[in-house]
C-alpha cells in the first residue's frame, strides 16, 4: 500500500461526486490539477500541484 497522499480517493469513498476536473499549466512543467466534488448541496474543490521548491506536492481543498 503506498503511503502517497490520495485526498480525491478518499472523498470518493466517503461519498462525494466528482462533478468536474481542469488542468493547468504553471508554466515549465509544472501542471496545477483542479477536481470539484459535490455530495448533496455541498460543494468543495481540491486544488493538486507540485510545490514550487522541494519536492512532493501541495494539496488545497476548498469548500464551495
């Protein structure tokens, strides 16, 4: 089992809808990764993308 972060895993799993994705690009090779999710009424965004310095990734979740 791998230790990664998976935020859109575990919202899926907990109920939520994937209502829409995006993708942009920073610029280089860097890529920003936006999912909406909706369960019910609510609404959230999870915003995924790879930190600018260092490595791993940087992960926004905002409700809607």
């Amino acid at each position: 089992m791998s230790d990664k972060p998976k935020p859109i895993t575990d919202l899926v799993r907990q109920g939520w809808e994937i209502s829409g994705y995006s993708v942009c690009d920073l610029g280089g090779s860097a890529y920003c990764h936006s999912v909406m999710l909706t369960r019910g009424e609510l609404h959230k965004v999870v915003v995924i993308r790879k930190k600018i310095i260092g490595g791993g990734i940087v992960i926004e979740e905002l409700d809607v």
